[in-house]
C-alpha cells in the first residue's frame, strides 16, 4: 500500500520542479554583500562618521521644521534678547535658549541649522562644479593628448602654484566688481560657489587625465575606435565609468574643504550676506565677542562646523580605502 504521506496531492506539492529557476538577489541585496558595503560594515570610523554627518545633514534640510525660530526673519528677533546664555532664563523677556542667542537676539540652535543648510549649499554645489569642470578637462587632456593637453595641464600647474584661497579671492573680487551694486547681496551666494569651484577643479582634471590615458589604451576602447564609435561617445560611455572610483573620492575629500572653504571667506567678510548667515558668518560674529564673555557665539558654530568637516573627511578617507583593489 502506498504511503498516504507521500502520495495525493501533498506529495505534488512537496515535489520541486528542477526546471523552476532559482530567485536571483535583488539589487539592493547585491549592494549590501559588495565589497564597498562589507567594508563599512566592518568600520567602526566609517559607521560612526557616516552616521554624524547624515545627522547634521539631516537636521540643516529639516531646519524649518525643526528650528525653534527662524533666524532670517527681522520680525521673529527680539534685541532684548541678545547675548543670552545658554540655558539661562533673560533678565528682560524671560525667554530661554538651549544654546543662547547672538548679538541681535537670534536663537544660536536656530541659526546653526539655517547656517549649515547654506554651508552644505554652497559645498556641495562647489563640489559639483568643480567635478564638472575638472573630469571634462581631463578628459580631453587624457583622450585627446597633444596641444590640448599641454595647454589644460600648463593652466592647472600655474593654478597649482597658488593657494586655492587666494583664487577663490580673486575670483570674488573680480565677480564683485562686475555685479551692479544692487545685486550683490542676492549673486553673492552664487559668486561664493563658483569662485571656491573654480579654485578646486585642478585636482579632479588632473586625476581623470592620467586614468584616462591608462583607460584608454586598453581593449574595449580600442574594440570601440575599430568599430567606429564617436569619440564622444567612448568618453562618456566607456571611459568615464571607469574613472569615477577615484573622482567620487576626491569629491568627498573636496566637499570638506569646500565647506571650510566657504566658511574662511565668510570669515574673512567676503562670503554669504550677513542677513543670511552661514557657520563661517557665525564664527566671524562671535569672534568679536569671544573675550568679552560670550563664548557660545563661537563655540557652537565652530564645533558643528568642526563635526561636519571631521565626518566628511573620515568617510573621504574610508572610501579610498575601500575602492582600492589592493586593499580588498
């Protein structure tokens, strides 16, 4: 007699097909087992600094939900409020402020989130154009070679030669005098990403012309050229994939410096308007009135501009560790 176990309909179901194909792994299970995700798994420093600046980062884009007032509204500031200590009740409005307030009243929580949306802003922005700028450069420099390339690299080697502040001044300067007066304050945000952009895309031209010429040498480029592709086309479809590992790094590296970029010329009086102020425009605040007692003027905004730089660069060195092969 047959085993009821394993005859009926149960027995069909329990049978697999071996012609049914396996389920393939999804692609967000095949990013999470790459090499790149395993690496930050097993990096306490990357774990911890990811976790930082996706924190700060956060907490500027919510700022208008989040922050207790808006610092850029002159209708929300009260001048009796001014030079609060942190945690301390006003001995005029009886109002009180986790970190304090400024020399006009501003809640220094609420400008600090405001402050780090416009420095993340300007960075980032910053970044991008010098990433443009530099991988299109390099690019030609690398595939093109000859005069192309002796007149990109001779302008990056005398760009090389001066400090990357000193030209992004001199682009602020020359952008400032060209701009009506009338329109200063509104450009002067824009003026600041592409002075510290074109000050900083020397390093990613640099870099893709020497990937660029290793690359191009190689098999599938030339399969490409026998078969007629357009130049254009092999560079932006088979050799620029190819040299983005070390781009996104020095994307992450640059955005740190470009925020303490923006945050130096701000220092220095030359960055965003005062009416909306970065972290560099903090600091540049509570430096006049660091030895006069009110310390948390400047304390704060250089802290979290501090983390963020400190974050960002930590993560910029883990991920160049984590896309060289010889590492693995």
């Amino acid at each position: 007699m047959s085993d009821p176990k394993t005859s009926g309909p149960q027995a069909t179901e329990a049978v697999t097909d071996p012609a049914t194909p396996e389920k393939t792994p999804g692609r967000l299970f095949k990013i999470w087992d790459s090499d790149v995700a395993y690496s930050f798994r097993t990096s306490p420093v990357a774990i911890i600094s990811g976790v930082v600046a996706l924190a700060i980062i956060l907490a500027a884009l919510l700022a208008p939900w989040i922050a207790p007032t808006n610092p850029f509204d002159p209708a929300s500031l009260n001048l009796m409020d001014g030079f609060t200590p942190p945690m301390q009740e006003n001995a005029f409005t009886g109002n009180t402020f986790l970190l304090g307030t400024d020399n006009q009243g501003r809640d220094m929580l609420s400008a600090m989130l405001y402050g780090a949306r416009i420095s993340l802003f300007v960075g980032v922005s910053a970044v991008l154009l010098a990433m443009v700028l530099g991988i299109t450069a390099g690019l030609i420099a690398g595939y093109r070679g000859g005069w192309a390339d002796a007149v990109l690299m001779r302008i990056a080697d005398v760009q090389l030669s001066f400090p990357s502040i000193l030209i992004a001044l001199l682009i602020f300067g020359v952008a400032r005098g060209i701009i009506p007066p009338s329109q200063r304050e509104t450009m002067a945000i824009w003026v600041l990403i592409v002075a510290i952009g074109l000050s900083d895309w020397v390093q990613f031209a640099r870099i893709v012309r020497g990937a660029t010429m290793v690359e191009k040498s190689k098999e599938y480029v030339q399969a490409a050229k026998v078969i007629g592709a357009h130049p254009f086309k092999i560079l932006l479809r088979h050799i620029l994939p190819n040299v983005m590992g070390p781009v996104l790094v020095i994307a992450t590296i640059g955005l740190a410096l470009a925020i303490i970029a923006e945050a130096t010329l701000s220092f220095l009086g030359v960055g965003v308007p005062p009416t909306q102020p970065s972290l560099g425009t903090l600091i540049r605040i509570g430096q006049q009135y660091l030895f006069s007692g009110e310390w948390w003027i400047l304390l704060f905004p250089a802290v979290m501009l501090l983390t963020l730089a400190l974050a960002v660069n930590l993560l910029g060195d883990w991920l160049r560790d984590a896309l060289n092969p010889r590492l693995r």
